[in-house]
C-alpha cells in the first residue's frame, strides 16, 4: 500500500515510519555507547552528551549547548549541574560579561572524555562496518541533506 493510499486515521505503520525508525537506531547505537560510561564513570547519556559538546565547543553556555544537541533544556540544565558538582565541568564568566556564564571541561572531565571518545568511535566504526563504503558516503548525504 503507498503512502498516497493510506487513510488519514490509520495506525502509523512503525516499522517503516522514518521518525521512528531513526530513534529506534538512535537509542540502540547511543545505548551501546553508553554501556561503557555509564557504570565506569556514573554518567548519564545527557552529560555524556554535554561533555562531548563541551570539548568540541569549549567555553559556550548551557543555552549554546541545548542550540547545538536540540537537547531539552531541563534536561541539559540538570546534567550541568550534576557535572559541576561533579568536578567534571566548570562554570567561569564570559570575558566583560558577568551576566553570563561559559562552560568547559575541567581537568577530570577531559579525563574521561579522553577514555570514553575512542571507545564511542570504535562503537561507531562497528555500526558503519555494517555498510559498504558507497552506502556509508550516501548515508553521510542523506542525514546531511535531512538535517539541512
């Protein structure tokens, strides 16, 4: 049945309903990558997220943090605060600005970013070994073309 045929109130057919299919993927490549963290290093998925942003753009606030993940800021607020009090993020003041306030990895925070990124890259090599190279260049296409 195409996509033109089916009725309006019809159940949504999961298994090839593109939102879901990209979360279902989403959550089992980010839970694999989080079993290594989360025990090891008592890190959620959103600070691990946090910190990943946070060593990439170093010196940006929780909002810039929450633009660039589309992370909800509730969620995002509470894993800066959990790494704060953790020692794993510190919380300075931009430049003149002293309204507001930048974050960045701490010593310990690069620490285990510097333990746990291989292992999420080798993760992620798994995933893509899956995919010949042809199909990984165009699945680099698509997503960019999808998230643009």
């Amino acid at each position: 049945m195409s996509h033109e045929t089916v009725p309006a109130h019809a159940p949504l057919d999961l298994e090839r309903f593109l939102p879901y299919r990209l979360s279902i993927l989403s959550n089992t490549v980010s839970q694999s990558i989080a079993a290594d963290y989360q025990d090891r290093f008592e890190l959620s998925m959103t600070e691990w997220r946090v910190m990943t942003i946070l060593a990439r753009f170093p010196e940006i606030s929780a909002r810039e943090v929450v633009d660039r993940s589309r992370m909800d800021k509730v969620a995002v607020s509470r894993a800066v605060a959990r790494l704060v009090d953790a020692g794993r993020v510190d919380r300075g003041i931009h430049g003149s600005d002293k309204r507001r306030s930048v974050l960045k990895l701490s010593d310990a925070g690069w620490a285990i970013h510097d333990e746990v990124a291989p292992r999420a890259r080798q993760h992620e090599r798994d995933v893509l070994e899956k995919l010949d190279e042809e199909e990984r260049v165009w699945l680099d296409r698509i997503l960019d073309k999808l998230m643009g």
